[in-house]
C-alpha cells in the first residue's frame, strides 16, 4: 500500500520508479525493486500498440 497512487514517484522504500499496469478496465500500481525483483511487467495499453 506504499505505493499506491504513486505511479511516476519514487518508492518511498528503495527509491526506484513506481510503475503502472492496466488490465481491462482495472490497474494497480507496483515497485519493480522491492516487490518484483527488478521484473518490470508488461501493460495492457502498450503492448496493443506493439504488435
């Protein structure tokens, strides 16, 4: 719950970017160091435009 609403700003625990993902029609927020390992996950709004 750190970093909710946080998308953008530094983690307040380790200082690395928080990231957002969408799915659908929800989307939380996520520091890829503290809870991921370093994975950064993949957004629903940009992979669309990647194919």
């Amino acid at each position: 719950m750190r970093v909710h609403g946080r998308a953008g700003e530094p983690c307040p625990v380790c200082g690395e970017m928080v990231r957002e993902v969408s799915l659908a029609s929800r989307s939380f927020q996520y520091c890829p160091g503290c809870q991921t390992g370093g994975r950064v996950y993949a957004d629903r709004r940009m992979s669309r435009l990647l194919r």
